[in-house]
C-alpha cells in the first residue's frame, strides 16, 4: 500500500504545505548539470563522469534555467529519507510531461538519506524556473533486508 501524502512529508526537508500532495509530496528544482566526460558501470564499481553546472538566467529576480533539447542531470532540493518498512518512487509532475520533458528515476532504498538526482530529458526547449515543482516522490511499504548502504548515502546533505 502506499502511504499519505501527509506521511511522505514527514520524510521530506524543507517541505511547505504547497508540495504535499494527496499521495506524496513534490520536489523542486535546486540545479540542473551537463555530464561533460565519459562514466562507467562496471561489474564490480563505476564511476560517475565529470558535470558542469548550467548557469540559470536571472528573469526579473528569478534564477531560471532556459534548457534546449538534451539530457541533462537534475538536482532536488530537499533531503530525502526513506522510512524503514518502505521504499520511494519518483514520478515527473505531468506538467513537465506535458512540455516534451521526462524526469528518468531508479529505486529510493529503505534507510537512504540525501538530496538525490534525476535524469531530465529535454524534447523541446523549456524553462525551469530554480525551486519549481517537477516530481512527486510516494512510499509505498516494503519488506527489506537489511538498509541502504551504498555509495550515495548522505549525498549533498550539509
Ligand atoms: O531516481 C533516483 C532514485 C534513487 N536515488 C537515490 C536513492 C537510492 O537509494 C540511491 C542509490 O540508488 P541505487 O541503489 O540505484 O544506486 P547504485 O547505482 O546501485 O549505487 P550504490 O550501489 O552505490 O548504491 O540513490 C536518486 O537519487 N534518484
């Protein structure tokens, strides 16, 4: 089962009342980055290639990044935690969906902590305005052994 949106905020910082949503609860833009060298998934590691931040423009006060088609890496702003007993998905907000743009996601583990990433493809030209919905995260329960312990643990948390 999945569980309340009103739940799914309790795992989710910062969050304003704005982002949760009935079954989960938005995240919002804090970066977008090019991949600039070759990475690597090997059989027993990889390597992340290198990524160069795009530069918002600033539009009367906001910072907003202008995104031609392309893949590019995308930053959420929250910190993330998955609850024992779950595990997260990530879905685009359709309205990026509906603008030719798809936010590609993987599996959040029970006991990761951190500001995670998505891969956003760009199918036409669009501007993100930086701390703009774009995802909507929901936990569903899960039976686990073990918690996170990967690489990724703590990533961009202060
Ligand atoms: O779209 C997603 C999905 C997951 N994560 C976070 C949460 C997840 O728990 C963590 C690690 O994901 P995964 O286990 O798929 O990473 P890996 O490539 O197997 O590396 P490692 O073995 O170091 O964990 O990344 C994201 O940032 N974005």
């Amino acid at each position: 089962m999945y569980a309340s949106g009103a739940f799914v905020a309790e795992h989710v910082e910062p969050v304003s009342e704005q982002q949760v949503q009935p079954n989960g609860v938005d995240l919002t833009v804090e970066a977008v980055l090019q991949q600039t060298d070759t990475g690597r998934i090997g059989r027993d590691g990889k390597a992340i290639g290198s990524r160069e931040p795009v530069e918002p423009a600033a539009d009367g006060g906001t910072d907003t990044f202008r995104l031609s088609p392309g893949g590019y890496v995308l930053q959420y702003a929250e910190t993330i935690s998955i609850p024992d007993d779950h595990v997260g998905f990530l879905y685009p907000r359709s309205s990026l969906m509906r603008n030719s743009c798809m936010l590609n996601t993987a599996v959040w583990d029970a006991g990761y902590t951190g500001k995670g990433e998505g891969l956003l493809q760009v199918h036409h030209d669009v501007e993100l305005e930086s701390g703009a919905r774009v995802a909507q995260l929901v936990l569903a329960d899960a039976d686990h052994e073990g918690s996170y312990d990967g690489s990724y643990q703590g990533e961009r948390v202060e």
